[in-house]
C-alpha cells in the first residue's frame, strides 16, 4: 500500500528536491529482517519517488555484526548504510575502536541520527546471589555468560567485550571462577535463546526494549546489574560512550533504576564526495517524511519501541560524525542548527 507521507506534516527546508536523472544508490542494512533493513525499505520507496524515471536502491543483508559496512562505503562499494550506537562512530574516521579491524575511513559522513535510546547491561541468574558487581567480584560466581561475537565485524561484540574489561571480568577471569564466555552468535536475539535454552546464565546485550529481554527480567529468569560509575567513566573516555540509565519500574520487578553504557541511535552514513542533490534530498526525505517510519512503530509506547518517537529533527541533526555539506546546509536553512 502507498503512503503519502506529505500531507500531515509540515515541511521543513522548502519543498521537495526533485533529481530528473535516473539513479542507482547501494544501500547496506542488517540481517534482513531488523531494524535497518525496515528504515532503508522507507528511504528507497521515498528517494525512488523524487528521483528520475529508472531510478533504484539495493539493500545488502549483512551474515555478520556490521561493521564492514563502513569500510565498504567508504572504499566505494557503497552509498549508504546504517550503524549503531551513533556515539562511537567517530572512531571511524581514523579506524580505531571497534572499526580497527576495517582501518581508517575518513571520507564518512553523516546525513542524520535516528533517535534509539538503548543501553548494554549485564543481567545474571538469581541464583548466584549477586546484586553488584562488587558481589560478582566477592562471589567469582560460575557464570555461563553469553553476548555477540567479537571476531572484528559486530560493534554488539567488541563493545561488550570493552565493557567486560572495564569491570575486571574477561574469559579468563571467568574461566578461572569456573564459568565461560559463550558467542551467542551476531544477534541479540541468538543471545537470549541460549539464556532460553539453559545453555547460559548471564546476558550481556543491548536491545533492552525488547520483549526478550522484557521476559528475561520480569519472568525472573535473569536479574540487571547496574554498571560502576568508574568502569562507565573509563568507557567514555575510551569509546565515547557514557553512562545511561533504565529508568526505575522500566521492568516491573526492578524498582531502582539500572545503570548501563549508552547504546542509542542509528547513525545515517554516507561518503563526503555524494553528491549535493542526492544527499540534500536524502537529507530532505529523513527529516521530512519521517512520519511515515514512525507509524511503523507508533502501535508501540515509544519508551518500548526499537525506534524511539516521535522523531525529532534538531535531534537528528545532532550527529557525531560531521555532517555531509549538503545536509549541514538543509539543517542550516531549516533552523535546526
């Protein structure tokens, strides 16, 4: 079904850009069936609409956790994609962090954030009797602990693994308590099946509005350990990313709120040599007929969603990379920044 994305929502920037030659973008989301792939399926039925007749997008399925995209893009094998948490993403530009692996990609730009507030954190059994971290350390509790993979592509694995390491706990460490580390593969979800499956006992993962983890916790299957300020500090100072709570009552069972490492939003990447049009109307189509992504997600209370609406656009200029030209200057003329 068509969807008129322009009738109920004011336009910001002047009207819609209009390309008259036929254009072949190359776009790389997730796994197929995730979050990307659903906000690229929007740009392409609304970039197709405003560009020459023949116009089209492909979509890449990535097996692994996404950071090859980046190196792709920048090296030309791509246009566009998208990646997460957006806090980090500045390390591209001179491949450190978890973009080591791909080297340095100094061409990348951004075109927006799309607002995703999430968080990594850690929950284990109750059976072990741990409330803290100072408790796990006290404990050495046998912990089958499960979180992606870090094999150089997954930002979810080598982000947890830097988590880890802040708090004195890596597979050694647990291995020696009697535990182990298990890769639950590249998907949160893959994760949590093996807590399912009593196959592990501690989490380590992102994706908190999900209803998997949502089960895990108010089933009493697992129970969150708030992260330590000073692990946090270190990790910012590292990665770029900070502290960020869950909110008290979030689960229904954890009265206290729960502290975690930032892990929001969808960063919108692009090179620096797009063209001007084309990323002035990307740019353009984000912003502004970004009603028609939130009513795939509006059926969901927003603290909930796995896109956090309704969207902002001073917000989405806010982006941690530098911008591409043409959008810093969309944003300029909209009085977003």
């Amino acid at each position: 079904m068509s969807v008129n994305s322009n009738k109920t929502q004011e336009q910001l920037g002047g009207p819609a850009p209009k390309i008259t030659r036929a254009l072949q973008l190359r776009f790389a989301g997730d796994w197929g069936q995730a979050n990307f792939h659903r906000i690229l399926s929007w740009l392409t039925q609304e970039f197709c609409d405003r560009a020459g007749r023949g116009s089209s997008t492909t979509i890449r399925s990535l097996p692994d956790g996404g950071v090859s995209s980046t190196k792709d893009l920048h090296l030309g094998h791509l246009d566009l994609c998208l990646i997460t948490p957006s806090g980090h993403t500045p390390a591209a530009l001179d491949g450190t962090g978890m973009f080591a692996a791909a080297g340095p990609a100094p061409s990348l730009r951004a075109l927006a954030v799309l607002p995703q507030r999430d968080r990594m954190v850690m929950a284990v059994h109750p059976r072990y009797g741990v409330s803290t971290w100072a408790d796990i350390h006290r404990v050495k509790p046998p912990m089958r602990l499960v979180t992606s993979t870090d094999d150089g592509t997954s930002t979810i694995g080598y982000l947890a693994m830097k988590y880890l390491e802040a708090h004195g706990l890596n597979r050694e460490v647990l291995e020696s308590w009697g535990g182990e580390l298990i890769d639950g593969g590249y998907r949160p979800d893959t994760c949590v099946d093996k807590v399912v499956d009593g196959e592990a006992d501690c989490l380590l993962q992102e994706a908190i509005m999900t209803p998997w983890w949502r089960n895990l916790v108010e089933g009493g299957v697992l129970t969150p350990i708030s992260a330590e300020p000073a692990a946090l500090e270190r990790l910012e100072r590292e990665l770029g990313l900070g502290p960020a709570t869950v909110r008290a009552g979030f689960w229904e069972n954890i009265p206290q709120e729960t502290l975690g490492m930032d892990f929001s939003d969808f960063a919108v990447i692009v090179r620096e040599d797009m063209p001007d049009d084309v990323a002035g109307l990307l740019t353009w189509i984000l912003v502004n007929t970004r009603n028609v992504l939130e009513s795939q997600y509006s059926h969901i209370p927003s603290e909930r969603s796995p896109l956090t609406w309704p969207l902002d656009p001073k917000a989405m200029a806010r982006t941690h990379l530098p911008l591409h030209p043409a959008a810093k200057r969309f944003y300029e003329d909209a009085g977003l920044i």
